[in-house]
C-alpha cells in the first residue's frame, strides 16, 4: 500500500493499516510536519479513532476541552449558544481545541513504533500509472529518481491533490468563497483571552474568536471589499484588529490569508486510486469538520483497503467508501456554510434583522442550526434496514481517572458481534455474548442498545459502525455476502 501526503489524515490511515500488520510506504513532499498551527478542533469520535491507535493520552496533553461555543451580535448579546454534549457516543469528551504540530508530533513517533510503517519524507509524487494488478508511482527523491509499486494508492495530498487529478472528474462547487485572515497567537499565563469560542456577527467586521491548544488563541477576520491579502498580513494591522479584545500582550505565532470554500471532489476511486481528506472534500471552518471529516475518511477506508488486502472481501467493497463518506461529508459542508452564512453578512439591515431573528429563535427554545450529528449510512456496507444499520456504534466505559475501561480496549480490532447468547461465528469476526465475562462492566448498556431496537445481536464493523441487527445467523450470512460482493 501506498499514501501519499502525511498530514493528519495520511498518518492515521498509513498508522491504522501498518497496525493490522499492512505493509505501508507512506510519502511527503516536506521533511517535517508543518510547524505552525492549522485545524485547531476534532470532536469525541477523533478521540475514538486515537484511542485505537494507542495515543489518546498523549493528544489529551496538546489538547484543552471545548467550550461553549456562542455566536454574538455587534453589541455584545449572545444570539446562540452552543454547549458541547455532556455525553457522547464515543465516551470521550464532546470536543477538543487542539495544538496540530503537536499532534502531528504524536502521531509521527507512533508512526515509527510501527514495523509495518515505511516513512518517506522529502520525496514527492511525480506520476502515476495503474494496471490490473496495481499502481507504478514515479517519485523525486533527495537524490534523484524512484519508482514505487504497490496495489492502491490513496492520496491524502491536500487540496491541490496530484492524486485527484490523476483519478479525474472535477469538483462540485458550493459557491461559497470568503477571504479571511487567520491569526494564531501564543497566549502567556495571565493574559485575557476569552475563555469560550466566539463568533462575532459584527457586519463591520465578522470575526472568529477561538481557543487553540493550551496557551494558545486564534483570531479569524473577514476580508472586507477592497482589502487586499498583502495589507492585511502587515504586523501593525494584525495587532490593531486583536487590540480591542484587550487581552495583553501576545505573540504573533502565525498569519495567514485563507479563501474559506466548499468543494468536493466528484470520483473518490478510480481503479486502484483513491483520495481522502482535503484532496476529496473541503469546508468552511464554522462546524471545526475540516480534519475531522478526513480522518473519518481514513478510518472508513482502512478497514475495507485491509480486507481486500487480505483476500477477504472484493475490491468493489472500495466503491461502498465514498458511498458512504460523501452524504457525511456534504451535511458538514452544508451546515459550515449555513453558519458562515450567518456571521459573513456585511449589511447592517440584514444583519439587524438576523439577530432578532435568533433571539426570537432562542427566546422560544428553538435553534437556529441543523442538528450537528450525522445521519447513519444509508447505503453502502450495511444491512438497510436493519435497526442501527449505519450508525456509530456507542463505546460504554466503566470506572473514572486512569482506571476507566473502554469497550474498545476490551474487545480489540476487527469486526464483532454481539449477541444476548453464544453460538456460531464467521472468520475475522469476534462473537461475544452479553454476558461473557470480558463485557461485565459494559453488560447493562449493551444490554440497553439491544432492547431498545428489540433485536438478538449487532454486527459491529471494525470502523465501529453497525452493519446491521437482527438474529445472529442472519446477520454473519448478510455480512459475508456484503463483503463478497
């Protein structure tokens, strides 16, 4: 197996497959991570995804819990408040403001723990060419030329992605194209930022202002008409914008200017080409789904890209990937959108009648948004259906501080299923019953999961996403067609 680009994405698809025992070779142009900030948030099932690779521990060290995130007018009034989730299907936490070079970092040092993991940097993908049986990269390297030959190749090379144009088909444009400058800050002890996520609706001048990872903060301000990238960059014009928020002094860690858009690509697969990540998809920051949606994409695909692998299911499995990927990946961009909506509106009218809008909207409990969770797959490797088909399996835990458990830990990688009682079983998936010892401290919620939709057992696929429900033999016979077809 072949990935290309190291990011986020890249590392957690190359640390998933090399994990199962994959060979790997995995490619970046750059010889170190980027150095300087750039997502700033993953939600509780990003910390599900560490948790299986071992270092969620570590990300928990460059990462702070989210807060309340509030949308506020001009004047100061809040228009809506958005809480994180006291409880998740994950069993983490409902989100997490994070620091990415230091995450990079993690995720890099696990990487080379990995005997299946071979790490290329400084070397970049020049072409690519495919056959029946595989791909022939052509790459530069620091000392010339290289040729690479693996049975897939996922580029998870970003948003001018090589890869995407070697599979073809363009991108599908939202129409949504906002120049922001964003502004990340290294915030001493003592200073005063604030201590919740802001977007300010200011039709003078919209900003965002959110926490980072710790003793850091992030400023985003909108471009105005006839404000040119160049001017906006200068230090006395960065520094002006951040003065009235009176926090003290900071140190300008890293300025940019971003066209804040929605893309996605049209064909994810093309053969033995795949793409994930920014170079499939790309959204407005407002939700904080940018990496996140890339590594739900890594996780997804992994587990299909090791079955074919290993001779236990078809490569037309790989078609099920952006099936089911793409409706997740544009309800995000959608919903980014509906929120940069919101705060972009320059016209004082507007934007008067859009704050009684949502107070009218909170005075009366409703919310403005969408809900912010994803809908279960509706087709793809599932049994349609079935109660549960698609959904995220929850993870129960047991026990608090360093002791708690966690289902996942306790059951392991691949797929399972879990039924009110013992019996037959298929290969390359776990079977256990409620009552097994292994699952005593989750038995009661598991237990739970199955009474509500008045089923026998659950099919648990090894990205942690429900199959399908039902009774046991129904469910492995459904799930050794789904994957032989």
């Amino acid at each position: 197996m072949l990935v290309v680009g190291l990011g986020p994405v890249g590392a957690v698809l190359t640390a998933l497959l090399a994990q199962r025992g994959v060979r790997m070779i995995a490619l970046d142009k750059d010889a170190a991570p980027y150095p300087l900030p750039r997502a700033v948030h993953f939600d509780h099932e990003i910390m599900r995804v560490f948790q299986q690779l071992g270092v969620a521990e570590q990300m928990r060290q460059c990462a702070r819990d989210l807060p309340d995130y509030e949308f506020r007018a001009a004047d100061g009034r809040v228009l809506m408040n958005l809480r994180p989730p006291r409880e998740t299907p994950s069993g983490w936490g409902g989100g997490y403001m994070f620091h990415q070079p230091s995450l990079e970092g993690v995720l890099r040092a696990r990487l080379t723990a990995l005997p299946s993991a071979d790490i290329r940097l400084g070397q970049r993908l020049d072409t690519v060419d495919q056959d029946g049986e595989g791909v022939t990269a052509t790459v530069t390297t620091p000392t010339g030329v290289a040729t690479i030959r693996a049975r897939f190749l996922v580029g998870c090379d970003g948003a001018w992605s090589p890869v995407r144009e070697a599979i073809g088909g363009g991108l599908y444009d939202y129409q949504f194209d906002e120049p922001w400058l964003v502004v990340d800050v290294k915030a001493p002890a003592g200073c005063r930022t604030p201590q919740v996520n802001i977007q300010l609706c200011d039709p003078t001048r919209p900003t965002t202002c959110v926490l980072s990872g710790p003793g850091r903060h992030r400023w985003e301000f909108m471009l105005l008409p006839g404000e040119t990238a160049e001017a906006m960059l200068d230090d006395a014009v960065v520094l002006d914008l951040i003065r009235p928020w009176d926090c003290g002094p900071v140190e300008i860690e890293r300025k940019a200017v971003y066209r804040f858009h929605g893309l996605v690509a049209n064909r994810w697969r093309y053969r033995r080409l795949l793409i994930a990540g920014d170079a499939a998809h790309q959204t407005p920051p407002f939700a904080g789904q940018g990496m996140c949606s890339g590594i739900r994409d890594a996780v997804n695909l992994a587990w299909k890209l090791d079955a074919v692998l290993r001779g236990a299911a078809s490569d037309a499995l790989l078609d099920s990937y952006q099936a089911e990927r793409e409706p997740h990946v544009r309800a995000a961009i959608e919903l980014a959108i509906g929120m940069g909506r919101v705060v972009c509106t320059l016209d004082r009218e507007a934007a008067a009648q859009r704050d009684a809008g949502m107070l009218a909207a909170q005075a009366g409990g409703a919310s403005p948004l969408p809900p912010m969770h994803a809908a279960p797959f509706k087709s793809g490797c599932v049994l349609a259906g079935s109660p549960g088909a698609g959904e995220l399996f929850p993870q129960p835990t047991a026990g608090d501080g360093p002791a708690r458990l966690r289902l996942d830990d306790r059951l392991g990688e691949g797929a399972w299923l879990i039924a009110r009682a013992a019996g037959e079983t298929a290969p390359g998936v776990r079977r256990l019953a409620v009552d097994d010892e292994a699952l005593t401290p989750f038995r009661a919620a598991l237990l739970t999961w199955l009474d509500r939709r008045q089923v026998d057992a659950v099919l648990i696929r090894p990205d942690r996403y429900v199959f399908g429900s039902g009774d046991s033999g129904g469910l492995l016979a459904a799930w050794a067609e789904s994957l032989a077809r």
